[in-house]
C-alpha cells in the first residue's frame, strides 16, 4: 500500500475532482506551508550539528550546476517538440530546475518510513537547487526574446528569489538547527520534528485539492505538455540517481535527490517568475507542476526512484 501521508494527498485530489466543498481556510494553510519549510530547515540544521566539513563544497558545486544546466537542456524541448512560446518555455523549464519542498518532504517521510540514511546535506540540496534554475529562466527569456522591459527588474529577482519565505525559513531553520543540535534545542525543536508527518499529511492533503483545481477542466489541448510533464521526472529522477552514486551518497539521500530532481516547483518559482515575465502563463505552470508532475512523483515516482538506485548500487 502506499505510504499513509500519500493517501492525504490521495484524498485532497478525489475530493477535489469530485468537487467536494471540502478546503483548507487559507490561513491554515499558509501556517502549514510555513511549519513545514521551517521543519524541514531545522531538521537538516540538526542533522548538519558537529558534522560541517569541506567535503560538502564539491557536492554543493555539483548541485548549484545542476540547478543551472536542467532548464538550460528543457529549453528547447520545450520550445521546438512541445511548441510553447519563448516566455512559456523559459517559464517551465525554470520551474523544472527547480525543487518541489513538498517533494523533498514526502521524500524525506519515505526515507524515514523505509529506514533509509540520509545525510545532513540533503537540505541544503533543496535550498540550492531553487535560486539557479530561476535566475537562468529569466537570463534565457531576455536573451532570445531581446527583452528590455524587464532589465530592471533582476535587481528586484534577485531579492524575490533569496528572501522568499520558503527559502528564509529552510535557511534560518538550517542555521537554528546548526546551532543548537538536537539537546540544546530539544523544547522547541523536539514539538516540531516529532509533528513532521502530521503537519506533511494535512499540507498534502490541500495540495491533492489544489492540483484536482488544475485539472478541471482536462485540458486535453495540451497534450504534448501533459507528456513532457509525466516523462521528465523519470529522466531527471534518473540522472538524480547517477549523480548521487557518483558523489558516493547513502541510499537514503540518493532517493531524496533524484525525488527532488524530478520535481517542478509551484511555490517559489511561480511568485518570482510571474513578477519577471509578464508574457509567461503561469497557470500552464502550474498545470503541469502541481496538475501532473507533484502527483506523479509523490504518489509512485519516489519509490520508482528508490528501485532505480537500488538497481544501481546492487
């Protein structure tokens, strides 16, 4: 069976489909999405606690180019096979590049579940894989569109991209963590770690409403998008998996990785996209990162990623 916070996910999705007047007041939500980030950062901080090294610059290397070399090879995919428009293409792909945090903590759920090691620097991967891939799609929308209406505006990307709350709250709950360890901290953090999947499970199940909202109607028009967004992930969750092996990560963190990797943001990237690229349809975005790709991944594709790198590494 699949994991029990999937099947919140699950729920939220058949209900949404069903047009269920089943919600989440907004403000619920928006103190889940911030407990989770923060949860997240802090276990990371935690785990990272008495084990900073040098070793992690080259992974950190490793991960920022990634970051920066998949919208640059979904580009003209997007552009030549799937047919969207200059704005819309460097618009997804940099959604692509970068990361699902609701991914990354389904991930970080199953790895649990499974009794997989994760290293300490998995959170950092999120955190890096998110600035790149933005930065790059705007860079590739001005460069072949001759843009000049938004050369003012990457001054104001820059600060969208690195004080968004998502990315504030993973870094300070990083640096929290690091700190003060799991004993010092143990009063504040021990409620929220000990809470993860519960808080997981209700995010998951708005997320599931949300994503049915995309999908209504079916927008079968799109059907080259809807293929790109369903056979990607399985490509980028792959090469995850090789990169991790190569890096000589745990099992645990490869299968975090290539989950990540095969993710598309719907959070981060579509606030700093929508104020950068006016021309861009961030509803297509969302279809196909929330509507198609969120679902796919957190319902089968991790635990396809997880026997992928088990092939592998046997």
């Amino acid at each position: 069976m699949p994991d029990i916070i999937v099947m919140f996910f699950i729920l939220g999705l058949v209900a949404g489909l069903l047009r269920s007047d089943l919600a989440i007041p907004k403000a619920t939500y928006d103190t889940l999405s911030l407990l989770l980030m923060l949860t997240i950062g802090l276990k990371g901080g935690i785990a990272l606690h008495g084990n900073v090294s040098w070793s992690l610059v080259p992974q950190m290397l490793v991960v920022i180019s990634l970051g920066a070399l998949i919208p640059l090879s979904l580009f003209p995919i997007l552009r030549k096979l799937i047919g969207l428009s200059i704005a819309n293409s460097a618009s997804i792909a940099a959604h692509y590049g970068s990361v699902s945090a609701g991914t990354f903590a389904v991930a970080l759920a199953y790895a649990e579940t499974n009794q997989l090691a994760v290293g300490a620097e998995v959170t950092l991967y999120l955190v890096l894989l998110e600035l790149p891939a933005i930065i790059v799609g705007l860079l590739l929308f001005r460069r072949l569109s001759q843009d000049t209406s938004s050369q003012v505006s990457m001054k104001a990307l820059w600060h969208e991209a690195l004080t968004n709350k998502s990315v504030i709250l993973l870094v300070g709950g990083v640096f929290i963590g690091l700190m003060y360890g799991e004993q010092q901290g143990a009063q504040v953090t021990g409620l929220l770690t000990s809470s993860f999947k519960v808080v997981l499970a209700l995010f998951l199940l708005e997320m599931g409403i949300t994503a049915a909202q995309t999908l209504r109607p079916m927008p079968f028009k799109y059907w080259k998008l809807a293929i790109f967004a369903l056979t990607v992930p399985f490509i980028l969750g792959t090469l995850g998996v090789f990169v991790g092996a190569a890096l000589g990560l745990t099992l645990g963190s490869i299968v975090v990785l290539a989950s990540i990797m095969a993710s598309a943001s719907y959070i981060a990237a579509p606030a700093a996209i929508k104020a950068s690229i006016k021309e861009a349809d961030i509803g297509l975005a969302m279809l196909s990162s929330l509507g198609l790709t969120f679902p796919l991944n957190v319902v089968i594709g991790i635990g396809i990623y997880h026997q992928i790198a088990l092939w592998h590494l046997a």
